[in-house]
C-alpha cells in the first residue's frame, strides 16, 4: 500500500514509519523540516495548515494515518488550531484525494482524554477532532490511546528518571492503562490495511483493569533497578501549584502544565473492554513489565539515565 503519514517525526508517528516500511508500504510523511532520505519514504514538507502539502502527501495514498496533533502547550487555544483545524484539513484532503480514486482509509490518533472532554482543553478539542472524522463520510477508524511509552518518548521518561532516585510522585489514587509505542504502532498500520472498520478503538498492552498509580510506579522503579520506590499520591492543588512551579522554571518547555492537571486528576483512564480491538485485527505483544524494562535499557543506553 501506499500510506500518508502525518506526525512521522514525532515519537509515535516515527514508530508507525519504520513498521510501515518493514511491512513493505510505500510511505509519505509530512514534515515541516527537511529530513534524510530513508528507502521507501518520501517527505512531504509543509505543516497541516499548508493546503498544497496536504494535497502533495495524500497525492496516490490508499490510506491516511493522522498522527501529528498537540498534545502539551501553555496556551490552551492552540489546541483547537492544532487538533481541530488541523485533522479538518486532513480530512479535506483525504477527500479531495479519494474523489480522485485514492485515499480509501483514514485512521485518526486520538487521546482517552476526548472521554472526558469537560476535563481539559487538549480532550474537547481530540472530541471535536473525533466528531469531524466521523462526519467525513470517509472509512474512518478512531483509535484511543492510553499512556504511550517506549524509546525516545521524552514525557514518561520523566517519571523514569525520578523513579532512579527511588521517588515516584504520583496524581491522586486512580489507574490508567499503558501501551508501548511498537504495538501502537503495528495497530495503526493493521487497521490502514483494512477496511470499512468505523469504530472508535481503546487498545492497551492487555492488562485486565489497567495499572493502578501506584503499581505503574513500582513497575517503573524495578525496570530502573529500585526494588521499591516511594510513590506518593499528590492532591489536585498541590499538582496545580507544581504546574506553576514548571511554568516558571522551565516557560513553553513545562512538561506539567495547568490542562495536564485536568486529565491527570481523573482517577479511570482505563481502556474499556467493550472498545478494545478486533482479536483478529491485532492483539498487543509486549506486556507492560517487559516493555518498561526495554525502555529503561534504551535510556540508559542513550545516556538519559
């Protein structure tokens, strides 16, 4: 197949590029910088607001796979701009494309977030973002993922490192589900191979229930090598004040932000059985023990930790 990725430099589109040219797929990327050649590749250069980019990368595409939205930023309002203008166009062009006799799939990333779109200003936008693809009348497939870990991802890596100096602070009590980028990754290319799939999908790494905070932490803390880790749960005020405390040290590059606090502070982010994936479609392969510890390998490895 010939596939149009956007977000292919980003940490899980990048995973969905090197799966999608092993599988053999032709693949064309968006990026808003120039990259090196890779066989099988071709980079489209331009951003989701650039009309004549979107149209060069869908350009001869059987499938769209939309990665690239904004997950983090101290201005809420860029989340509409990035996550809803942004899939809106996607959407245009995958049309104009499939009128032309292309694009057949198109297969949107979206955020457990957007199931309690009240919570925070980047989950409305994914939930609007979400009601624009199933409007499009294209044959859509919505995947929700919970909390994506894996080598390079620069997010959880934060927890990674507390958890090596035997502390792990944590959101108050609740549980949440975790994916690695690999599986993620193959689920994204699975479903661009299939079709008429509208469903919105909740994929995991298989844990019935999810982890609980506290065990999240403690799996971290083994795959670093602490046998136990101090894991305290912080209220929702003291995070608040944490967010302002990152804001001032670290300003535009603050990993914990006042809408993260929202989302954080909701105690389910569990994927739900009744939208997990098609057994026959895919099924996860690398559970959460073993994929922490290959995470902590490769941090070390790079010098992270």
């Amino acid at each position: 197949m010939r596939l149009a990725i956007t977000g292919g430099t980003g940490f899980v589109g990048s995973a969905v590029l090197d799966h999608a040219l092993a599988a053999g797929h032709e693949c064309r990327a968006l990026t808003r910088k120039p990259q090196p050649d890779r066989d099988g590749a071709v980079w489209a250069q331009g951003t989701l607001g650039d009309d004549a980019a979107l149209a060069e990368l869908v350009g001869g595409a059987d499938a769209v796979i939309h990665i690239a939205g904004l997950t983090n930023t101290p201005d809420p309002a860029e989340f509409e701009t990035a996550n809803v203008t942004g899939t809106a166009a996607m959407i245009a062009a995958a049309k104009a494309a499939a009128k032309k006799g292309g694009v057949k799939r198109f297969v949107f990333v979206s955020s457990l977030s957007a199931r309690e779109p009240q919570l925070s200003a980047y989950g409305a936008s994914k939930a609007r973002a979400e009601t624009l693809v199933q409007e499009s009348r294209l044959d859509w497939t919505i995947v929700r993922p919970p909390a994506v870990y894996g080598p390079r991802d620069g997010d959880m890596f934060e927890l990674f490192r507390s958890a090596k100096w035997g502390v792990v602070p944590l959101p108050p009590g609740g549980a949440t589900s975790m994916i690695h980028v690999d599986d993620l990754a193959r689920l994204l290319v699975a479903l661009a191979e299939r079709k008429s799939l509208r469903a919105i999908y909740e994929p995991d790494d298989g844990r019935e229930g999810g982890w609980s905070h506290k065990e999240m932490a403690q799996a971290i803390g083994r795959a670093v090598g602490r046998r136990n880790v101090f894991a305290p749960h912080l209220p929702k005020s003291l995070l608040s004040l944490a967010a302002n405390a990152d804001k001032l040290l670290r300003g535009d590059k603050a990993k914990l932000t006042a809408d993260r606090v929202g989302y954080m502070s909701h105690p389910n982010w569990v994927a739900r059985s009744d939208r997990a994936v098609p057994g026959d479609v895919w099924q996860p392969q690398i559970s959460g023990e073993d994929g922490l510890k290959q995470t902590a390998d490769w941090y070390r490895a790079q010098g992270w930790l």
